[in-house]
C-alpha cells in the first residue's frame, strides 16, 4: 500500500530513491501507520528532497488517500508538535462500543490507500464516476519529462574541461592572487515530448484520461500535444490552463472530430509536413496513444511512421486494447505500424501510464528493453503477413 504511494509520487515527479523510501517505511513503523497526520508528516519528512516537492507530494496525498485530507488544516514550514491528534479520521462508531468488542479491522487510512493502489490497476473504461474523480486527482499530478540529452550550452561544474573566463574573472576578482581552476561541463536537458492523441470512437473510453496526463505533462514541460481522429489539432495552448476541467473545456471546444473515425496514416503525414519536418519531432521523443485502428490504407500509415522514426529520437505507442488477455496487434493500421515502433506499452490503467512515464523518460530500463522485444516480435510477424 505504502508502496504504491511511493509509485505515484515518482510518477508526480518527486526522486524518491531506495533510501528516502527506507526511511520512510521506518518513520511509519515507528508512529502510527494507521493515523493519516502521522503517513503524511512521515512522508513529507523523508520523501520531499526540496521546496518543489512539497507542491506535488499534497495532490498525490490527497489523491491517494481521499479528499477528507483536502480540508485540512496543514502547516507548511512548521513541523507538527508531537503526539498530535487533530487530523486523525476514525470511523464514527453507530453508539457505545461493549468492552469485549474488538476494533475496526482496519483503520480508515489503509482502507482509502487500498482502494487507491486497486484503482491504479483497474482499466479505465471499467471505472464508476466515484473511481474515475479519484483518477482524475491522481493524473493532475502526473510529471512527464523526456530523456535527457546533452545541451550545447555549459553550466559549472566540479570536474570537466577548465572555464578560462570564469577563471580569469575569479584571477581579477582576487586582485591576481592564485586561484583555484574553475571547470564546466555539457548541461543535460531533458528532450521535447510529443503526445498524438486518439480521440476517435473506439477510444471514447480512454479519451478523457489520456487527455488528462496530457494536461499533466504540458504543465510540467516541453510536452506538445496533437488530438487526432479525422482531423490533426494542436491542443498544447488549450492544454496549458492550470485547472484540469477549465483545460479540458476549452480543448472540448477545440476538438471538432470527437468520436469519429480514424485516419492515421493521412493525419500522421500532415503532422510532419506541417510540424515534425520542421524541427518539432527532430531529436523528441513522440508518443501514440491510440489503439491503432485505421480506415485509410495501412501502408500509407507504414511509410509516415519509418518517415517519424527517421526523425525522432523515440517512438513509443501505446495501446490501451493491449492488456486484454489473448490480444495481438491484427488490426492492418497496428501491424503496419509496429516495425516502427521502438515501444509497444499499454495504456488503460493509471499503473499503465505511470510505466509509460517512465519509459519516455528511460527510468525503467528493464521495462523499456521487454516492451521494445514485445515491438520487434509483433513487427517481424507483420512483416511476414
């Protein structure tokens, strides 16, 4: 349960290694796991390595563990006192308790933590409106980040090449007197990301979500974002409102094929006549969120994804049919488009985008490497059909 926390506060963002999830396991062991002041200040404690953090770590909490904790009192920059109480939620008991009944079985913390680590696992077109309001607070702290690549420009450094004008500058600064060298390096900067989002009719169930980690991720960088059905929009600029629903309303309003068909192979092609050519997918890392269903011709769509991957860095489609049992990728737009594809992920659950996450960003080796092995034996049987 602790653990699944700890999931979705990597997928918000925050660099919660093996140490910082150690210690955090032990502060719960030693106050109280069942009390949610006590997870929290925990957490916050261990997990939050700078100021940023703190934003991120209270939208996860409050998602993970229920919207009880959103009208709550919390203190910023001062630490509780100890033994504190105030935020504790017990379950209000129906009258007097005899003295040889037992206690709840579970406190109410680990029961709405339990239920937040199932419903990152259940597929999104199963989910009630209770369970998909749930979903929608854990997405608005999603963080997508591309993988790095070396800058040309500099930045200090301890080691590296020797900065002769910082030097000097420090040899004047000192009057002429000896000074210690002063080095930089390349500077790493993550790479732009590219979301092409299928809002067309069988997608219908998963729209809503994948549009909402494409809110998550214009918010948090260089992320653009396409809509594509039987026609190609950019929603980035609708994407860039800080409300997820006012964000949602105005792409709503932007978006003129909702639940139509799909023309992947024509709409790819002007997306990289238009945008991609040009210098927006050159070196990014571009991502199709579709279940690969094509009314145009699939070759068409063949030739436009080898012309992307020429382009990009990486290309990654998921699919949200992906994880149904007995499935594999027959469909003529999907099988064309696979011996592209250098990842073939899933992407129906909150659990399934948080592993695409971490694929864009090359944080999961191991994922990644099965994922691409998944990709070439689809596409080599594409290939030979």
């Amino acid at each position: 349960m602790l653990l699944g926390f700890v999931r979705a506060l990597r997928a918000a963002g925050l660099d919660a290694g093996a140490e910082r999830v150690h210690a955090f396991l032990r502060a719960v062991d030693v106050l109280r796991p069942g009390m949610r002041a006590d997870v929290y200040w925990a957490g916050r404690a261990t997990l939050c390595g700078e100021h940023d953090d703190l934003e991120r770590y209270e939208r996860v909490f409050a998602a993970y563990f229920g919207p009880a904790w959103e009208n709550a009192p919390r203190v910023v920059r001062t630490a509780p006192p100890p033994r504190r109480r105030p935020m504790a939620v017990r379950e209000a008991s129906a009258g007097p308790r005899a003295p040889g009944e037992n206690e709840p079985s579970g406190p109410p913390t680990a029961t709405l933590a339990s239920r937040a680590e199932v419903l990152r696992h259940r597929d999104v077109a199963e989910l009630d409106a209770a369970e998909r309001d749930q979903l929608r607070r854990l997405l608005a702290a999603f963080a997508l980040e591309g993988q790095t690549r070396r800058s040309a420009r500099r930045g200090p450094a301890r080691r590296g090449e020797v900065d002769p004008r910082r030097t000097v500058r420090e040899l004047l600064r000192r009057g002429g007197e000896p000074a210690l060298l002063l080095r930089h390096t390349r500077v790493r900067r993550p790479r732009r990301v590219v979301l092409l989002v299928d809002v067309s009719g069988s997608m219908a169930p998963y729209a809503d979500a994948l549009l909402r980690f494409a809110h998550a991720a214009v918010r948090g960088g260089r992320t653009e974002v396409f809509t594509i059905g039987t026609r190609l929009t950019r929603v980035t600029r609708e994407l860039s409102h800080r409300d997820p629903d006012m964000a949602m309303t105005a792409l709503a309003a932007t978006v003129p094929d909702w639940r139509g068909g799909t023309r992947l192979g024509e709409l790819l092609r002007e997306f990289l006549s238009r945008w991609g050519q040009r210098g927006m997918a050159r070196g990014a890392v571009v991502v199709l969120l579709s279940d690969g269903w094509e009314r145009g011709d699939p070759e068409l769509l063949g030739a436009q994804m080898r012309r992307l991957h020429a382009l990009a860095h990486r290309v990654i489609w998921a699919n949200p049919r992906k994880a149904r049992p007995g499935y594999a990728p027959l469909a003529a737009g999907m099988a064309a488009a696979l011996p592209s594809v250098d990842a073939f992920v899933e992407g129906h659950s909150l659990a399934a985008l948080e592993r695409l996450a971490a694929v864009v960003r090359g944080a999961e080796a191991g994922a990644e490497a099965d994922a691409v092995s998944v990709a070439g034996t689809y596409g080599k049987g594409a290939e030979r059909a």
